[in-house]
C-alpha cells in the first residue's frame, strides 16, 4: 500500500495495528503520510488514544455488563462500515 492509496475508511481498519506496532513498515509510513494530511483521520487516531487511556484506567467490575455490550457494540458496527 502506497500514501496514494490510503483512504480514510483504511485508516480507520489500520488504527489498532498501527498503535500495537503490528503494521508492516510500507504501511505504516503510508498510514503516517495520510495522517499528515487529513485532520479528520488524525483527530479519530487522538479520540481513539483518549479512548484507550481512559478505558484501561478501568476495572473490569467498574464498567456495568449493559455498557460493555453497548459499547461493543458500536465497535463492532464502526468495523463493518
């Protein structure tokens, strides 16, 4: 994959390889070129660190089962868009 070939909706499928360090190299330096260029991409990426910071400051027994289903939920469904 090339920067020309990256489009916001990859980005979004890449995001959680790209933050566990798990995109082969071409990728990653294609991701970081969109994300010099596309605020909207770069905004999701910090919403989605905020995310992960504030989320792994939880105990799994803080978090009520209705919430953890909604919100898997619409993971799931951001997924499959």
């Amino acid at each position: 994959m090339n920067r020309d070939e990256v489009r916001c909706r990859d980005v979004v499928a890449l995001l959680t390889d790209y933050l566990e360090g798990a995109l082969p190299v071409e990728d990653r330096v294609a991701l970081e070129q969109h994300l010099l260029t596309c605020e909207g991409c770069t905004a999701f990426l910090a919403q989605l660190r905020t995310s992960i910071a504030l989320t792994g400051a939880l105990d799994q027994e803080e978090v009520a089962p209705a919430l953890m289903d909604a919100v898997l939920a619409l993971y799931r469904q951001r997924q499959s868009t």
